[in-house]
C-alpha cells in the first residue's frame, strides 16, 4: 500500500468516531435486540461486536510496533457474544467506549512513521500479519457492520410496519 493509500484509509478509518454515533442514530432503539433468528446479531451485538475487536486491535497495533512479531491473542467472536451477554450489557457504556478506541487506534495510526507498517504480529490462525494488511482488513470493518445494522433495521420495519 502507498503512503498516500494509507494516509487516506487512516483519514477515513478516523472520521468513524464520528460517523458511527450519526449512523446509529437511524435505528430506533426499540430495534436494537431485535434478531431474525439465533444466528444472525442484534444492533447491540453489533455495537459490542465492533467495540472487542476494535480494543482488540488497539492491543496488536501497539505489539506490533513496540514488539513486533509478537503473538497476539485471537477471539471467538460468537463465543465472546454469547458468554459475556452482550444482549444484557450498558450499550450507551459501549458506545463511548467503541468512539474512544476508534480515537485511540486513530491517533496511534496516523503518529507512526512509514516503516512501522511494516512491522508484525503473528496471529495463531493467521499467521504473520504486516501493520499495512491490518489496517487493510480491519478499515472495513466498522462499514461492513453498520451495513449488518441496517439490514437487521430493514427486517425488522417488515415486522413493525
């Protein structure tokens, strides 16, 4: 990826903060735990779904920088939102939370020089992972999930009319 390639995904990556508190204003908070089916999550799942991965990145991000090649630890996404009840949990505590590690992971991003994105981690499912394809892979992430929101909003308006 070039510097100007990077440069534009940690601008965009950054202006989440802000984005994801307007986006979630389109979803009336009467839909938030509404699921189709036990296999699909719910707006709040979402939104803590979004907040672990993101304080999960805040974490290799800075192994790989200050340790890198470093393993980091992987998660079950699933296993983590049924065990720790996201569906029960402050989703407003969330919410100020998942801002500020957007922030956080934001500001770490755009302070670091050229050479740091190409430092590693090494994920025990993944394998080696440079600084560049996580930024790569994780800059769709929180669109990807407020696309999940408004497919979870659409189903439900076909049941509350």
């Amino acid at each position: 990826m070039t510097k100007e390639e990077r440069d534009s995904k940690i601008e965009e990556f950054g202006g989440f903060a802000k984005a994801l508190p307007e986006a979630l204003k389109e979803f009336p908070r009467s839909m938030w735990l509404y699921k189709p089916d036990a296999d699909h999550w719910c707006v709040q799942e979402i939104i803590f779904h979004l907040l672990d991965t993101e304080m999960n990145l805040y974490v290799r991000y800075r192994a790989c920088v200050a340790e890198p090649g470093k393993t980091v630890m992987p998660f079950n996404q699933d296993l983590w939102a049924m065990e720790l009840r996201y569906k029960d949990r402050d989703v407003d505590q969330a919410i100020q939370g998942l801002i500020w590690v957007i922030q956080a992971n934001y500001d770490l991003l755009r302070s670091l020089p050229e050479d740091d994105f190409k430092k590693t981690v090494t994920h025990p499912e993944r394998g080696v992972q440079v600084l560049d394809y996580l930024l790569e892979i994780y800059f769709k992430h929180i669109p990807h999930h407020i696309g999940q929101m408004r497919k979870r909003l659409d189903e439900w308006k076909k049941l509350h009319p």
